[in-house]
C-alpha cells in the first residue's frame, strides 16, 4: 500500500510504502511529520481520525 503526500503544485512531500495489512491511518502521522497546513482525505480518514497542524 502506498500513502503519498502532495503539495498545491503536485510534488511529493512525503512518501510511506507498506503492507496491505497495515490501517492507512496509522500512517498518516509519520508521513506528514513536520509539515503544516490543511491536511485533506476520504470519508475513512475523517471519521476516526483527526490531526492538528
């Protein structure tokens, strides 16, 4: 499974490459660790899981 950040202007800021069996949210915090701003995701991200730039 891969999880890829992009920038506004489509550049990879953060990429995180894993097994099938690992929850795509428990990703998220390691591959946007230092980066700031909006933070946007589908329907299963925003449920149960929030994070605070």
């Amino acid at each position: 499974m891969a999880s890829i950040v992009l920038n506004d202007q489509g550049q990879i800021l953060g990429v995180r490459l894993t097994t099938g069996n690992v929850d795509d949210r428990e990703v998220v915090e390691k591959v946007t660790k230092g980066l700031w701003g909006k933070l946007f995701g589908d329907k299963g991200y925003t449920t149960t899981f929030s994070v605070t730039f």
